[in-house]
C-alpha cells in the first residue's frame, strides 16, 4: 500500500502536460524499431517512424505511470546527494515509470561521488540504472549538474555472462545536462530503445571520469538511439554522440558547437562482441564547432548523412575507416550515403581509408556521395591508400558535388 506522501507526490506530477498536439497513435514508450538487412539504409530511413518525411512519422512517446515528482521527493529528503533522483527511482515500480523534474526546483545538483559498478565494461557515474526497464524523465527545462551523471546497464554479462537481453525504453524529454566541464553526461551498456527529445547538454569539457566515451554513449548491443532537437556546446576533445557497435540509431535537428575532435564518433566494437555498427543516420543536423578530425568519424556501414549544415573551417566532413580485428574477423563497410548536404569551408566530403595491412584486413567502399553544396571544395573524396590490403571497392557514387550543387531531393 502506497504511502500518503507518494500519493500526493504521484498527483502532483500528474498535472505535467505532455505539452503541444497528441496523437491517438503516440507511441506506448520509446518504439522498437529493428533495421532490415534487406534495404539499404535509405529505402530503410524512408520508412521509419521517426523520419519526419516518412508516412509513417509518428513522433510522440507516452511515458509509463505512475510519475513522480522529483522536486517533491527532493522536498522531503533535502540531504539527498542526488537531488532526490535516487530517492524517486527507488519509488518506482519493477515495471517502471515517469520522473519529472519542474524547472522550477532546479538546478538539481548531483554531489554524490561517482561509482563503478562494472559490467563487461568499467560503469563510472553518480546515478545507475541498473537491470531495470521503463524509465522515463521529462522536464520543463530543468538543469540537471554533474560529471558523468547517469549510467544505465543491464548488467547481464556480470549476472550471466551473456548480452542477449538488453534493457529497454529509456526516454529523457526537455532536460539541460551541465556536464560541469567534465565530457561525459550519459553512458549505457547494454541498453537499447532510448531517445534524448529537446535536451541541452553544456560546459562539456574533457574527459576526468571516463575516458573516450563522448556526451552520449552506448555499447554492448546498445541499439535504436535516437537523439532529436538536442543541443550540445562546448567539449575539448567531446564527441556529441558516441555509438559503438550500434543498429538502427542517429541524431535528427541537433546542433553541435565547440572545439572538439568530432561531433561524431561511431565505431564498430571488436573488443568481444565483434559487432559492426550500422543503420546509422544523420539527418538535419547542424555543426558550427571547430573539429580538429571530421565532422563525423565512423567505422560502420550503412549510414545515412543526409541534408546536414556545416559551418567550416573544417577538413573533412566525414571520416571513413574500418576496424582492423584482432580477432581475425574481417569486416566490411559497404553502403554509406553522404547526400544533400551543405557544406560550408569543407575541404573534403568524405575520407575513406583502406586497410593498413594484409594481416588484419576489412573491405570498406561501394560509398555513394551525391548532391553535396559544398564551398572551399579541395576535392570531393579523398580515398588514402597505405598498403596492398587498402583497396577502396567499388562501384563507388560520387557527383554533383560543389558550390552550385542542387541539394534538393
């Protein structure tokens, strides 16, 4: 039996509105929307819900009940190191449910030290999520302050040594992240089913807790991420969104500032689970940082970076490697899309790099870079060949590209 203080904490949230038009189809938590190897990633992207040009564009996400009030929850444990974040999850059901955070209370500053919890991977962060599903946070534009803040896993490998069974629909609406000069907000292992809508993440800096994980990362069958409207300024040597091993997942109306190795990086994840990364898409986004790699880094196939401003200078708008296994797989990175982009003070669209030796080979090319208005243009690809295992395959797709190019599609 419910406490009388968590029912009224309870009603209270339930007076948070959604906010703006509902739809009779809104989807029942964050959608699982699995790729299929039979498209390309275009055909694929084309027909997906959350394709603003799709048919099938159904954005909204109802969130679980019952919803708690953070501020609340804050009110009644004002020593909590967590701003009563902890505290609210620990009143949520096994089933899950909805936390709201009013701008009103906030900044709600998280003291606690951060804490590894492994899993297959070190898991550094204040907050953990740890094997549990259904867990929403929508806020008015709170301000949510701390390094490396939140961590979701599943922690099935550590309970079971497996990773077949990821947690799912994870769902943040209207949160500012101060990441308090530090470069990691959020990490996941094992986590699949998430999107970040309308959120702000700030004073990114360089990496004290985590290393190399970037604002936003995930790994460890950490599938359908979905970043939309999100801003993110800021971040010495912070990639935005840092996907490794990752399906079906992208960044749609974000815009990236700061000086920063990459905005992106997506990476294929050889370590155990010898997974590529693919169904990729970048879509609509706007990059205005100083990047001292590419705009985009990316060993995947099947990414789709489409109709995307850059503000230059930059040298390369998109990176293309493979991964050289140490397992002696060999990967292939065929059916990358660059289209429609506008591209300002780029000097190269795309760099694709063949392998560095015979040992360790994959097979990368078979790209297709079309309809990219680009100024300061050096050259529109730049394929680097180091070794006999390089070869770029094709056929390969590369026109008009250039300062009066027609982006329209």
């Amino acid at each position: 039996m419910p406490s009388k203080r968590m029912v009224e904490i309870v009603l209270l949230a339930l007076t948070f509105s959604a906010g703006g038009a509902r739809s009779r189809a809104a989807h029942d938590g964050v959608p699982r929307l699995v790729p299929d190897d039979a498209l390309d990633v275009v055909t694929w992207w084309n027909g997906h819900s959350l394709n603003p040009r799709s048919p099938d564009y159904q954005p909204e996400i109802d969130s679980p009940k019952p919803i708690i009030d953070v501020a609340a929850v804050h009110a009644e444990h004002p020593r909590s190191q967590t701003a009563g974040i902890e505290e609210a999850l620990a009143m949520l059901p096994p089933a899950g449910g909805t936390l709201r955070l009013p701008k009103s209370h906030g900044p709600y500053v998280i003291t606690k030290a951060a804490a590894n919890v492994p899993n297959r991977y070190r898991g550094n962060a204040r907050i953990q999520i740890l094997r549990r599903s259904n867990v929403h946070f929508l806020s008015d534009g709170a301000t949510l302050r701390g390094k490396a803040v939140l961590r979701i896993s599943s922690q099935e490998f550590a309970d079971h040594r497996t990773e077949d069974h990821p947690v799912r629909n994870f769902y943040f609406r209207g949160l500012v992240f101060d990441a308090d000069g530090d470069a990691n907000v959020v990490s996941a292992e094992g986590v699949r089913d998430v999107v970040f809508d309308r959120c702000t993440f700030r004073n990114l800096g360089r990496e004290t807790i985590n290393y190399g994980k970037g604002a936003v990362y995930c790994i460890s069958k950490s599938d359908n991420w979905w970043l939309r409207g999100c801003t993110f300024d800021g971040g010495e040597r912070c990639w935005a969104f840092h996907p490794d091993g990752t399906h079906g997942s992208g960044m749609i109306g974000c815009r990236v500032s700061g000086d920063s190795q990459a905005a992106a990086m997506v990476f294929t994840n050889d370590d155990v689970d010898r997974r590529r990364a693919e169904y990729l898409v970048f879509y609509r986004n706007t990059f205005c940082g100083s990047y001292r790699d590419a705009v985009i880094g990316m060993a995947a196939a099947k990414t789709l970076i489409l109709e995307n401003t850059v503000e230059g200078p930059v040298r390369y708008f998109v990176r293309s490697d493979g991964k050289q296994s140490a397992f002696g797989h060999t990967y292939t990175y065929y059916g990358n899309y660059i289209l429609g982009n506008t591209l300002r003070d780029v000097q190269t669209i795309l760099r694709v790099q063949g392998a560095l030796d015979l040992a360790t080979p994959y097979k990368i090319g078979k790209y297709t870079v079309k309809d990219n208005r680009v100024t300061g243009m050096q050259r529109a690809v730049f394929e680097e060949i180091r070794s006999d295992a390089g070869t770029v395959e094709g056929p390969n797709v590369v026109a008009n590209n250039g300062p009066d190019a027609s982006t329209d599609r």
